[in-house]
C-alpha cells in the first residue's frame, strides 16, 4: 500500500532476509509497478553486496519513496553507504531481523541524531 506523503503517494522499500522481507509484505507494504519494479529486496546468503548497494541506491533516489528500511545486517554489509547518505527523505531506519538483533551503536543514524540532540542540550 502506499501511503500519503503531501500530495504525492509515498512508499516504504525494505532491504531485508527472507523473513523480514515477508513480514512485511503480508503487512501490504510490497509493490510492484507496470514497470515491474519492486519495492524490496531479499537477501540470501547468494546476494551478492553490489545488489545491496543497487538496492539502496535505487531506493534512495527514487521519487516517492518515503522510507527505506534495512536489517541492521544488511546495512553493516554497506555502511560506507549509509554513512555517507545525508538525506532527510526518504528517511533510512535500520531494524532488527530474527537472528539479529538491533544494536544502536551501529547504527549511523542514530548516532548523528544522538550527536545533534547532545550538541543543542550544551
């Protein structure tokens, strides 16, 4: 589904395990366009990190996606990626997968709004 994002629709992409990524298709998040373009992608063991970062990418610059989530797994396998992506929209969340779980000193976001937070209380 997608959901409202202004006037335009917004999307949610996910980068995930097999798992993670069924979940939240079976939530209504998976899409695909006449175009036969997804709005995810399952990592196996066999997906090498150049589709990751395609992914990513893709997901990133892509115009009405609102949110891209990522197992924190994942994004360690492309975190020169997400250190380096500065944007506000879509907004990138790392979350936990079933074997992994999530680990907030990882998790680059997290900690430049941490940083931000305790630059402001000074």
């Amino acid at each position: 589904k997608r959901r409202t994002f202004g006037k335009r629709e917004a999307l949610i992409t996910v980068i995930g395990d097999e798992d993670t990524v069924t979940g939240f298709l079976l939530a209504g998040v998976g899409e695909v366009n006449a175009q036969k373009v997804n709005n995810f992608l399952v990592v196996t063991p066999k997906t090498q990190v150049t589709e990751i970062e395609e992914a990513f990418t893709n997901f990133t610059t892509r115009d009405g996606v609102a949110i891209v989530l990522i197992t924190q797994a994942n994004a360690d396998k492309i975190r020169y990626l997400i250190d380096d992506y500065d944007g506000m929209i879509p907004a990138v969340l790392e979350i936990p997968s079933k074997d992994n779980p999530y680990d907030a000193s990882k998790d680059s976001i997290m900690q430049r709004i941490l940083k931000k937070m305790s630059v402001g209380d000074n």
